[in-house]
C-alpha cells in the first residue's frame, strides 16, 4: 500500500504548528507564568527550550522522516527501524500510541466547550451570568456538574461534543493531504488572524474604572512579565517551565514521528522543524501573554488577578474571558472570535493526536485508511464518555496526569537515548542534515547526545523519587473520586496492553 505524502512544505510546518498550538498556548501558559515569578519564568522556559524543545523536535522529525522510509508511521515502527537487533524495542513505542490516544479520550470533549461557547457568545445565553460566581455556576452547569437556572443537565455539552467529534473524524478520514493539511491551511491563518485582532482591542484597553487608575494595562503587562528572581531558587518553577515546553511544542507524544513519516529522505527537518516551533512559540509568548493576563487585570485588578490565575485555565478561558468580553463594546463579537480561535487550536491539535494510532493500522496491518479511522473513530468514542460523564470525579485529572504528562516524558526520554546512543550521534547527525537547507550549530551535538538525556533523567528520576509511589498507590486521591479513579486506570492498563498486543501481532505477521 503506498503511503501518503504531505501536498508542500508549508503544509507539514502549519500542520506540525497546528499540533503544537493549542489551548495551553492561550490559557496554560499565562497561568504557569503568573504562578511562577512573572518575567523570571522566562529564563527556566527559555533555557528549557533551548536545551530540551528544540532537540526533541530535531530528533522526532529526523527519527520520523527515517522511519518513514522503511514504511513505519508510529513510534513502535519507527523504534524499530532505528534499532533492528533488539526485538522489545518496539514496545517502548506502544508508550506513542497510547500517550496520544489517552489525551484524545478528554481532549476532544474539552475542546467542544469552546464550539458552545462560541455558539454562546452569538445568542446571549450567559449574558445573564455577570459576576465570577454566575459564570462559574453556569459553566458547572453546562459540564453537568451541577442543575441550575443555566442548565438542567448534559444535553447541551453532549450536542456540542457529538458535532466536535464528528469533525474531527471527517478531517482524520480525508487523509494527510486532503484532510489534516486542508484544515491547517486554513485553521492557521484564522487562528492567527483572530488573535492578533484580540490582542489588539486587549492592549488599546484603557483604565475602565477612574477611581481605579493603577488598574491599567501597563501594570497588567507588568504582573506577568516583571520578574521576581527569587523564585529561580525553586525547582517547582524549573519543573514548571520544562513541562510547559513540552505541552506548547507537543514533543513526547508521538505525534511529530507521525508526522515527518510521510517526508521523503529528500524533505528538510532543521529549518521546518524551527519554523514551525517559532510559529508556536509567537502564538504562545506574544499572543498568549498579551490577551488573557493583562485584560483580565484591567478589569479585576491585582487581587483578583491572584485568585484568577491560582484558579487554573479552565476558569480563565470559561469564566474570567467571558466576563471581560461583556465589558468592552461589541464584546459578543469578540468573544466568538475568542472561543473559535482556541477551537481552532484545539482541533488542530485533536486532529493530530489520532494519527499514530491510525498509521500504525494502517501501516503495520495494511488496513485502508477509511476502515483504519472508523475502528479508532468507534473505540475512542466509547472511551471518551467516563471523561464526559464522570468529569466532577477526578477522571480528566487522571487521563490528563498519565497520558498527557507521565507519558510525555518517559516517551521523550526513552526516544532521545534511543536517537543519540543506540542509534548513534554521528549517524544521527548526518541523517537531521540529509536534505537540510541550513546547518545546526554544533554545540547542539554535545546538547542532543548529552544534555537532552541527562535533563529528561532527572525530571523523571526526581518525580519517581518525590511523587511516584503515591501516584501510583493513589495516595492523593479523595476517597470519593477512589472508584472512577480506578476505574480510569483499569481502562489506561486495558488499553495499553491491547496496543502492545497488537504491536506483537503486527511482527508475528511480519515474520511469516
């Protein structure tokens, strides 16, 4: 079966930066800035994506293109390729399908509360919600989590996680060049175009309230981005800023391998794989830190910043942007801009972390692309309900810790041991330069092979030490969540193991 091709090279770069941006871009990454020192953040954030994102991406886009070549789309394939001779290999990727497929399981629900928001915002419905309790109320309401004069249950959130689903399924069936590209060609620019146009009406904000003059912009601009060096002593802000590179860059998934692997040995990895980092990156630092931050100070000043940015990024995406959009003029307009960028980001997102599992059906069992999406649309639609209708029991939490942290790093450290020392440095240099239309430095040889590994040991080996055995003995879990926990976990460790079985079949088959 001949594998599909990416249309241009632009459409792998927007497509690589449709996965990268998404929601932490906007809502995660203020928040982890406000609650770690401002402007000092920065320094842990950039060293972290000098020594850490921007390697891991060099080496999941060479790995990719590599395994590309020999047929594989998913990380078990491509381990495979990169290390012949060693038959468990391949298991260690079954961590780049599960990761993704796990994230998808919540993401996807998450990311239709933004298409009903947007819906929201047009038609008035929380416009009656105008204080942080009412909008909070009524968000609760629309998650099912409580009955109220907003919402009396589930229907609203299942309608608008049905029609989310049903798009993203479409766009996964119409393949790599008519599908995922198409989407990104056109999600990109609009995502981009709608906020720059947010970020504008944000930083022509003036003092809304006179007798209130320090509640301006600049002061705003000025808590998330004055730095407050004495929090660098912590590691907390270290662990922080390393984890939010991983979250923005979307490196440790899986994702990426997937991706180049419909590169021909031809196609570029140094420059795209920049370009479409610093495509995330202006998103991130330049959008994500002049929106949500600074408008919300304007209007709730340095108090209720504190209290808003402690409350996380669900609160100020679905609770605090709604209320400032209702204080400014034509704020209904600007509002739908905002939930159908962060949509945009999120289906750009979604979209991608269905394809390794995808690939690996296809390539490894040789089943057509239509019948491939249909097996992942049925299975993942069933494993997407325990988030929906057990959201208030620590579910999401829990799906979110183990596939979209845990697995981050432990897929990320196995893959750059396996790039820089089994695969070996040397030839791994000349391959990230076949085809490379500029040259890397080459201090980032000592960093790949060194640096990068050493780094992802010690965030793992000193969240082992300090947290492992009580997240694993689920010590931290409230006895009421206990059972939905559990049961969360029993559904993970089905799930991987199935996907491992699978992974020996496909060998088996192989062999014969």
């Amino acid at each position: 079966m001949k594998r599909e091709r990416w249309g241009t090279r632009l459409g792998i770069i927007l497509a690589v930066a449709g996965s990268a941006v998404g929601l932490g871009n906007f809502l995660r990454f203020p928040v982890q800035a406000a609650q770690n020192g401002g402007g000092a953040f920065m320094i842990p954030y950039f060293i972290s994506l000098i020594l850490l994102g921007i390697p891991l991406m060099w080496i999941e886009w060479t790995a990719g293109r590599f395994g590309g070549g020999f047929g594989h789309g998913s990380a078990p394939g491509i381990f495979h390729s990169m290390w012949e001779k060693n038959r468990f290999i391949k298991y260690f990727g079954v961590i780049g399908i599960f990761g993704p497929t796990v994230i998808f399981m919540y993401y996807t629900y998450i990311e239709s509360w933004l298409l009903g928001y947007a819906f929201f915002s047009l038609t008035g419905r929380y416009a009656g919600a105008d204080t942080q309790q009412a909008m909070q109320s009524f968000l609760s309401g629309y998650q099912g989590l409580e009955s109220n004069e907003f919402f009396s249950g589930l229907g609203w959130a299942y309608t608008f996680f049905l029609i989310t689903f049903i798009i993203n399924i479409t766009v996964i069936y119409r393949g790599i060049r008519g599908g995922i590209e198409k989407l990104c060609n056109f999600a990109m620019p609009v995502l981009f175009l709608f906020g720059i146009i947010i970020a504008v009406r944000v930083l022509t904000l003036g003092t809304p309230d006179p007798a209130k003059p320090d509640w301006n912009l600049l002061n705003g601009l000025g808590f998330l981005w004055n730095p407050d060096f004495a929090v660098l002593k912590n590691a907390k802000v270290w662990f922080a800023a390393a984890g939010q590179i991983f979250f923005t860059l979307s490196v440790g998934i899986g994702v990426i391998l997937t991706y180049a692997s419909y590169l021909d040995k031809r196609n570029d990895v140094v420059l795209s794989g920049l370009t479409s980092g610093a495509t995330n990156e202006f998103a991130e630092v330049i959008l994500g830190g002049s929106i949500v931050i600074p408008a919300a100070f304007v209007f709730f000043g340095p108090e209720g910043i504190v209290n808003i940015a402690r409350g996380g990024a669900f609160n100020l995406g679905f609770v605090t942007m709604p209320l400032v959009f209702q204080k400014i003029p034509i704020g209904a307009l600007f509002a739908f801009l905002w939930f159908i960028l962060l949509f945009l980001a999120g289906i750009t997102s979604s979209v991608s972390l269905a394809q390794p599992a995808v690939a690996f059906l296809e390539d490894e069992f040789d089943i057509d692309k239509k019948s491939a999406v249909t097996i992942f649309g049925i299975i993942t639609f069933l494993l997407c309900q325990p988030a929906i209708f057990f959201l208030g029991k620590g579910v999401l939490d829990e799906l979110d810790f183990w596939g979209g942290t845990f697995c981050l790093v432990l897929f990320a450290t196995v893959e750059s041991i396996l790039f820089s020392w089994i695969f070996g440095i040397d030839k791994a240099w000349k391959e990230i330069h076949s085809g490379a239309d500029i040259a890397i430095p080459k201090f980032y040889k000592f960093i790949i092979k060194y640096i990068t590994p050493t780094f992802l040991l010690f965030i793992l080996g000193f969240w082992l030490y300090q947290e492992g055995l009580p997240a694993i003995l689920m010590k931290n879990v409230v006895v009421e969540n206990y059972h939905a926990v559990l049961y969360t976990r029993i559904n993970m460790v089905t799930l991987f193991v199935i996907v491992a079985i699978l992974v020996r079949q496909a060998w088996r088959k192989k062999a014969q």
